[in-house]
C-alpha cells in the first residue's frame, strides 16, 4: 500500500501515504423512518443501524481518522454530509502537517467511486480525479483520510458480535453504546452492488479480519457515531509488529433529513492523464 503506480490510485491514497511518512452503499430507502424502533437485541440493532439510517434520507456527518505506527501518529478531521436517497456525500478533509498535500481535500462519494481534489500527483488546481475503489486495496475506507458515511454504517451489516455497554446522552439525546467486532466480508455481501465494492477491496487488505466497533444508536435505531479500527500491513506482506499500522476511523451523524447538497463533477472539471508519448 506504500506506493500505487499510477496516478489516479496515487491521488486518492496521498492522504493515507501522507499520514505513513508521518507515521510511518449505503442501504437505499424512501425517507421514511418514523415507523423504526430500535431493537432490544444488540446484534440486530447493530446490524440494522445502515438500514435505518439510510432511510432517514439524510445526514451531516463529522468525520476523524487517526493513523499509528509504533512511533508516529497523524490526524485527519472532516466535515461534510450524505444523501441516503440519492447516495451521493462530499466530505471536506483537514490535511495534517507533512502530507504531501496541503490544504483541504474536498471528496464526492458514490457507490463504488470517488473523486477528489487538491489530491496532490500532479493534478491541476481546481481538477478532480475520479477512482473506482476497486482501484484502491484499501477500498477507500481509509486512504482518503475518511471513512465515507454510507460505508462506516455498511460495515456494521457485518456484525459478528455486539454487547450494550449503557445508555449515554449526547447533546440532550439519550444512546445506548454498542461494541463488538464485524466481519467486512460479510458486510460487503449482506450491502451489495456497487456500494459493496469498498467493504469488499478492505475485506482482502486488512490484516485483522475481526474489526474492533463501538456504534451509538438513537432509540429509532439510527446510528449517530461509530468508532471502527482497521489494521494493514504498513510494509507490504509483513506480519512484524512493528511494520503494522492502526488506523482509527471515527464517523458521527447529525441533522437527519437535512438539505445535502452534491453533485459529480461536471466531466469537464475530471482530469485523465494522458498517456506518456512512446520511446523513439
């Protein structure tokens, strides 16, 4: 994952490759969701939060993901929102210092792809570059510098475990707090189509299978914030303590319903490489 050799997937991982030198679908739904209570079996409350959420229409969500090696630690924060109906989100990340970038980079989000600018390799100011997650061995959920809302609730369609930990409030709003572990695999078959690609490409990549959660719910079942910790391999195929990398990705929820607006890029605004002219 250190290096991707061209540029499009160098362009969505320069904020994961950024944080090592420092370091080192969403489910569709009509919006509907007076009639969802939050069930009183953790596991299927668990399993049921993006399916919920999705049908809440819409969300702005605040984003936080932290990279660590045995010495090195980066921050990326965002801000943004997600459209459940239309299953398009933008996300604005805080670049950390001594990324290869500097700035913002803003996102747009998708089933199976995303766009970004001010990616860094090359690519002209106010320029986007579109990638297919397929692209990224990651699937996006981290090489971004976030975890894109429709993802970060997919993943918990694949929960193996869930205990209730208590009932917290949170600006005047009563949760109760889940942990567990859940499975990406079975996360990305249990989501399907395109906006499984993600939970698929991360499923094969991270080198510890049973992801570590903690999921908020409302009493409507909606999730409000989840904590999810990925690990890789930070030198490729290495299973040494030392050459892995924690990557903790936190997403929090709000305003459900809300206007969100986002848009692809107009195809005029995408930049393709062209391609080296041949060796005389």
């Amino acid at each position: 994952m250190k290096k991707l050799k061209h540029v499009r997937s160098a362009a969505a991982a320069v904020a994961l490759a950024a944080a090592l030198s420092a370091c080192s679908g969403g489910g569709e739904g009509s919006q509907s969701g007076s009639a969802d209570v939050l069930s009183a079996d953790p596991l299927t409350a668990v399993r049921s939060a993006a399916d919920i959420t999705g049908r809440t229409g819409s969300a702005r969500t605040t984003t936080e993901l932290t990279t660590e090696s045995t010495d090195k630690k980066a921050v990326f924060k965002g801000t943004g929102g997600y459209d459940y109906v239309k299953r398009i989100g933008t996300l604005e990340i805080t670049v950390p210092p001594g990324a290869a970038t500097t700035g913002t980079i803003r996102e747009v989000v998708l089933p199976g792809s995303v766009y970004l600018q001010n990616s860094g390799a090359k690519v002209p100011a106010g320029k986007w570059v579109k990638l297919d997650v397929r692209q990224l061995p990651d699937g996006n959920l981290v090489s971004s510098g976030a975890t894109d809302p429709a993802s970060a609730a997919g993943a918990l369609r694949g929960a193996e475990s869930a205990e209730l930990v208590g009932t917290e409030t949170v600006d005047g709003t009563e949760l109760k707090h889940y942990k567990g572990t859940l499975d990406l695999a079975k996360a990305a078959e249990a989501t399907g189509g395109r906006g499984a690609d993600g939970l698929r490409m991360a499923a094969q990549t991270f080198t510890v299978k049973q992801v570590p959660y903690e999921a908020w719910l409302d009493a409507q079942g909606r999730l409000r914030k989840v904590v999810e910790t990925f690990s890789f391999a930070g030198v490729a195929g290495s299973k040494e303590a030392k050459d892995q990398v924690k990557v903790v990705s936190t997403t929090a929820l709000a305003d459900f319903g809300g206007p969100v607006e986002a848009a692809e890029p107009a195809a005029s605004d995408i930049y393709s490489p062209k391609a080296s002219a041949p060796a005389k």
